[in-house]
C-alpha cells in the first residue's frame, strides 16, 4: 500500500474553553496514491474544514484540538507557515470550490499560472510561460494562447475551473484536494471536469481527495468513501460497501434523495383550451462594441425566435447549458429586460408595458432565482421581504400583514421564529424557502424558477421540489422551471424545452424527451447526468472534447444579416459564413 496521506483522531472546533464548539469530530483516513477518496455530506458536515485543515488555511477563528496530518511521516499540525508554504503546491495542491472568488480578477489567466510554477520552482518567465501553456494543453483548454491573456471574467465557468486546476497541477503534487469542483457546472462541464481528473489523475499517479454533496460525483469517481453529518463520521468504507450496504441512515438518506435519470414518476399531460402564458417568436438581442473606431454595429442574437405555451397548473422544463438563453428567456417574460416578439398572459400583451401596469400585472407572474441570499435584501426582516408585495398590492392591511406572512411562512415548512430573523441567520435551503414565500405572496398565477435548486444539497434539493410540486396541487401554480439537469427536470416538469444557443431545438412530454431523445445535443445532455449508482461510470471522453459554441454574431446595419457561429474544436477554429 502507497500511503500519501494519514489523517488520525482529527478534532476541529471554534471558541475557546467553555465556549469551545466542535465542529468535526474524530476524523479518520488514509490516501493512497493514485486513488481516489472522496468525503461525502452537506453543507454544514464539516468536509471542507478538514481539507482546509490539511492544506493549513484553517480561518483564525478555528483550530484543530487534536489529532494529527501525516504526510512523508511527518505532522503537518506541527509545520511552521514556512514549511506549510513549501508543502502547498510542491507537494499537496487544492482546487477551490468557486473559481472566481479564487482567481485575480486583476491578473489574466495565463499570469496567474506563471505566478504559480515561479512560486515553486526556480525558472525564467520566458520558462514558465512556455510550462504555462503547456499545462493549458494538459488540461484541455482550447485556443490556451487566447485563453492565456484573458481575464477570469472573459471566460466561462467551465473554463475558469480549468485555469485552477492548471494551477493546482502546476508543480506536479503528490495530493490533489478538489473541494465541490463541479457545484453548479453544467452537466456536460460537469462532466468534462471529472474525466480530466481521472485521465490527470492517472497520468501523474496522484492521490485525488474529493470533497462533494453529490453522490451522483461520488459513483463517477470513488475508490473510497466516506460519509459526513454535522461533523461526524456517519459511514466509511469502499465505494462499492457504501452504496449497496449502507450502514447508516443518514447515507441512506443521502442516496434516496439524488435524482435519479429514468426513474421519476412522469406527470400526466395538462389539457385545457387556452395557454395561461403564450410566448411567439421571442427574441433578445444584446449590441457588441467591437473597437473604439468602429463605425459598424454589431449584436449577439441571444434569444432568437422561440416559440412555447403553459397551461394553467402546468410546469414546463426549460433545460440547457449556461449561455443558451434561457435564463434570458425567463427575464425576457418577466420585461426585466427589452425583447422583441410577443409574451400574452391570459391573452393580455406584455411587451411594451411599464410603470403600474407593469408592476399591476407583475402580481400575476413572479420570479424565483438562483441564489437566494443575492436576492433577498440583508437589511430588511424576513417579516419585511414577505410583505413588500402584499402591501404593493394591497393584497392585506398592514395590521393583518404580519399574520398573514406568518402563514406564508408554514405554508412553505418555516415557522413564527423566523419573521424577525435576517436572511444570513438561515441555510441555503431556508433561504430558498423564504425566496418561494415572497414569490407567492401575490397568489400569482405562474412563477418562474430560474436555476432554483441547482446549488442545493441533494436532501434539500429534494424538499425544495416537493414543496414546489405540493405547492402547485394547492394554489394550481404554473411553473416555468429553468435548470440544465434532467435529472431534476424529470422530477417536476410535465413538459420540457431544449435550448442551444438561443434556440429551442426540442420540444415534448417529459417522457418522451427523457426516454427518446431526438437532437444529438439533447443526447448529449442525457449522456452527461452523473448517476447515484454502482457500476454506473460511463466514457465521458465524447464530451471532453470541447465545442464551445458562441451566440450568433449579426451586422445589425446591414441588409442582409451576416451569421456567424465560431466553433472551437480543441485549439482549431473554423468560421461559417
């Protein structure tokens, strides 16, 4: 056995003597080179504590109580800065979950990994840069001399994980730490990210440490797991121990909540004679200022010419990749944003209103986002957020206001506890639940779920749908739900859209489109859903090769449109006219 890496009795907790909380408690494991250990659990579980704790970037205000790191038979509790400086790096490396708040903004990509490997090493610029751009190649980033002299902001998602995993592969570590490394991605990034781990992973031989919530990640890449509740150790064993004989119930838990793809209970078709919400021929463009001299006009078409309908007490899937517009299409209906074509709400036109009968009609239509903590104001009560719109609509009295919040907030499983509390006093999840409070404060007749689930725990995510669900056979809610996981989209919808690049290329039941999928595109999102199963580990190597398709381009003074679609397949790029 290959140990690298021995983590024994580990205590970690905040506060000191009788105000002492701990916060993971008797952590036990061991690395093995070229393996794969990934720790398991939800927010909250103490997982990424202990990485930190390994890589000593543990916050000031949190200490480890006992036990010890063993790497290269030494403690790694007991390195001084120095000594934890020339560790970081050389020999153990991380990859943070959120790659933009770990990137310079101020720095370009390229730079950043030069900055990295001069670090470490001893070595020229003109040295570095030619490594840097090589380890650009080995990570699979196309055009890497482009990339190499943009920022992070000019980038994808997909491709800013890249740059860090550049970084973090940089000198060759022993251990690698990827801390949530595809929270939020795509599925089909998603799934181009885990296969470079594995072919990285196994071309340096390095022993990969995988911290996660997704059991569906944990199925694509464990040797070992092990499973973590609020800082303790609920299970530990082989991947294969794990998932076919849980011990705890808590694992169970866990597996039972993952979508699963193929599994979900189809809805039944939704019949009536007239759409609640008809959308014709919508479409968004956004103007590109190409140079400070240039005298031609130029617009990415990120929306062009989709057509859909919602009946009442209906959920329509709109599913797709980050840039295809649908997130677009959701502020587009909302007018958050100008559009041309037509948006009708119970046959009443939308396009082209403003002030209050704009915001009249609003009460009819509501809007649920991603991240709930950016959309709720952390200045204002939860008492207050809620009332905001039954005030502006004078739905209730300001003397029955407060009642009537409180009934809100049982109505979507909070309780009277929560009326004076601030959004930072509560979880992801709790947050979420006050996001869908606010949104039917109104009683609108339709909500618009922008990618409300997508950062979820797997537990929560369960419970944040069946509310939406329960919610919809209660109150005959329309939902226009957006997300790029047709797992999730299997659970809810009755009917599902397929957007790329601002078009809906396909269009059905549920069922049809989950079990027969026509469009290769749609395929390649089906092929892309990482599964909570053994044996379930699939090629992904279709999809690691990248084709990273741009909105169409149009001279927008011209007579007749110019298209133009640049397709990057690796570092070649090929235009269409």
């Amino acid at each position: 056995m290959d140990k690298l890496l021995s983590v024994e009795g580990l205590h970690i907790g905040v506060g000191k003597k009788d105000k002492y909380i701990e916060i993971v408690t008797d952590l036990n494991f061991t690395l093995e080179k070229g393996k794969t250990l990934c720790i398991a659990g939800e927010s909250g579980s103490g997982k990424s504590l202990s990485s930190l704790a390994i890589m000593g970037l543990l916050p000031k205000a949190v200490n480890v109580s006992k036990g010890t790191i063993n790497f290269n038979n030494k403690d790694l509790l007991k390195y001084s800065e120095k000594q934890m400086q020339q560790t970081r790096g050389q020999d153990i490396a991380m990859i943070f979950q959120e790659p933009m708040t770990s990137l310079n903004p101020l720095m370009t990509n390229g730079y950043q990994l030069i900055e990295a490997i001069r670090a470490n090493q001893i070595c020229s610029v003109s040295e570095a840069k030619h490594k840097a751009l090589q380890i650009f190649d080995a990570v699979k980033i196309p055009q890497a001399a482009k990339r190499f002299n943009q920022y992070p902001h000019e980038i994808s998602g997909g491709m800013r994980q890249r740059v860090m995993i550049a970084i973090a592969l940089s000198c060759n570590p022993k251990i690698l730490i990827a801390d949530e490394p595809t929270t939020a991605l795509d599925v089909t990034i998603q799934a181009q990210i885990l296969t470079l781990l594995r072919e990285l992973q196994q071309d340096f031989n390095t022993g990969l440490l995988m911290i996660t919530h997704d059991m569906g990640v944990v199925a694509e890449m464990a040797d070992d797991v092990i499973v973590m509740n609020r800082g303790i150790v609920e299970e530990t064993g082989s991947l294969t121990k794990v998932f076919s004989l849980p011990d705890s119930k808590y694992t169970q838990k866990l597996l039972n909540s993952v979508p699963k793809l193929g599994e979900a209970q189809h809805l039944k078709k939704i019949e009536h004679q007239e759409p609640l919400l008809e959308v014709k021929d919508l479409s968004v463009r956004f103007p590109v200022k190409k140079s400070f001299l240039s005298r031609i006009n130029y617009e990415v078409r990120a929306v062009s010419n989709i057509n859909f309908n919602i009946m009442p007490g209906e959920t329509l899937g709109l599913v797709g990749e980050s840039g295809c517009g649908k997130s677009t299409t959701g502020k587009a209906i909302m007018n958050l944003i100008d559009f041309e074509g037509s948006v009708k709400l119970e046959q009443s036109e939308m396009n082209g209103l403003s002030g209050a009968t704009l915001r009249n009609k609003r009460k009819d239509i509501q809007m649920i986002f991603q991240d709930p903590y950016a959309s709720l104001n952390s200045r204002k009560r939860i008492v207050d957020l809620i009332a905001e719109p039954l005030l502006l609509h004078k739905i209730v009295t300001k003397h029955k206001v407060r009642q009537r919040v409180s009934e809100l907030l049982i109505q979507v499983g909070l309780d009277d506890s929560a009326l004076d509390r601030y959004p930072h006093q509560f979880s992801g999840g709790q947050r979420q639940r006050i996001s869908i409070a606010r949104a039917i404060a109104s009683a609108p007749k339709i909500i618009i779920a922008d990618e409300s689930v997508s950062a979820l725990d797997v537990t929560v995510q369960a419970q944040i749908l069946a509310l939406l669900h329960d919610l919809q056979k209660t109150l005959g809610i329309s939902y226009l739900f957006i997300s790029h996981d047709m797992a999730v989209i299997e659970q809810i919808c009755h009917r599902v859209a397929v957007m790329d690049c601002g078009k809906i290329v396909e269009m059905g039941p549920t069922e049809q489109v989950v079990q027969n999928p026509r469009h290769s595109y749609t395929q390649r999102l089906m092929q892309a859903v990482p599964i909570a199963k053994l044996n379930s580990r699939r090629d992904f190597k279709s999809l690691l090769d990248i084709h990273e398709l741009v909105n169409p381009i149009y001279l927008s003074n011209a007579k007749e449109e110019l298209v133009r679609y640049q397709i990057f397949n690796g570092n070649h790029q090929v235009a269409i006219n």
